[in-house]
C-alpha cells in the first residue's frame, strides 16, 4: 500500500513535467512566428525601398533625356534644307545600290516638339518625329497600320556643320529588307 501513493506521486510528477515542456514549446513557437512576422514586415519594406529607388531612377533619367533633347531647332538648323541621298546597300527591290534621291527637309518645332517634314516637288510626303540630342540629329517615321507595303524609316544626322550637315537614313521594309542610304543636308542658295 506504502507503493501507491509513491506511483501517484511520481505520475503526477511526470505528468506536470510533460505539460511544462509542451507549454515550453508552444513558448519558442510562439516567439519564433513573431519573429517570422517581423521579418516578413522587414522584407516588405525592404523591396517597397528598393521599388522607390528605381522609380527615382527612372524619373531621374527621364528629366536627363527632357534636358538634353530639345523643343526647338537650334537657329541654324531650323528652317528648310536640300537633301541628297544616295543608296550606298540594299536588299529591298524597291531601292538599288547608286539610287539618288533629292527632297526637301523643313525642319520646324511647335508647341508639340520638333519635327522634320519632307517634301518633293513641293508636296509633304512624311513627317519624321525629331530628337536632337547632343549635337545629333534623330529622325523616325513610321507608315500607319493600314498601309498596305508598312516601312520604318531611320536617320541619324551626325556631321553637323553651318551649311551641310550629313548622316545615314536607314529604310526598313515589310518583307523586313533594308535598304541605307548617305544624307547630305545643304541651304539652298539665295537667289
């Protein structure tokens, strides 16, 4: 008889050593979820900053391109141009190699930004959108959707001086051809 109450008293001892490691672990359960949240709430900040940065970034370099592109033609750009151009490669069948070319280039601006129009015998056969960047002359055209032959027009004007200013249009086909062509830009002469 002297054995039960020694077996009780060692089974509740046990019992209450079983409840306090379990109550223990729920503890450091506990504490680690919390720090598993904390750590969660770093991680979301961390890429809300790093989201930040590069929108600062792209704002930045946005302000540098406004800067350093122009919303009007320099005085001795501006104004209307005879333009020479020669086919220097093709592989389009609509351009062959030695093809010339002579228009007319009126580069004008407005409220909408620069832009340069080009004209044969007097009527406007396209307007490229302009960039003049860093001493440089960019120019793009593209036909609209509904053209039946779509061509993408690309010029770099780079050789800029007082009364020539020279560079490469580059003409791109549906088919994917590609046909370059050297610009030479000159005032006309005052009559």
């Amino acid at each position: 008889m002297k054995k039960i109450p020694l077996i009780l008293f060692f089974t509740c001892l046990f019992i209450s050593c079983e409840n306090k490691k379990e109550l223990e672990l729920q503890e450091r359960e506990q504490a680690l979820n919390l720090r598993e949240e904390k750590l969660a709430e770093k991680e979301a900040d961390y890429q809300s900053l790093l989201t930040f940065r590069d929108s600062i970034y792209a704002l930045k370099d946005t302000v540098k391109e406004i800067a350093t592109s122009v919303k009007e033609w320099p005085e001795n750009i501006q104004g209307i141009w005879n333009s020479k151009m020669l086919c220097r490669e093709s592989n389009c069948s609509k351009y062959v190699i030695g093809d010339q070319r002579n228009e007319t280039w009126q580069f004008l601006s407005d409220s909408t930004g620069i832009y340069t129009n080009v004209l044969n015998n007097k009527k406007l056969t396209r307007v490229f959108q302009a960039k003049y960047i860093e001493d440089k002359i960019l120019l793009e055209f593209k036909t609209d959707s509904v053209t039946k032959n779509s061509v993408k027009m690309n010029v770099v004007l780079d050789d800029i001086k007082n009364n020539v200013i020279k560079g490469t249009q580059t003409i791109t086909g549906q088919d994917n051809c590609t046909a370059r062509f050297s610009v030479e830009l000159t005032l006309p002469q005052k009559k």
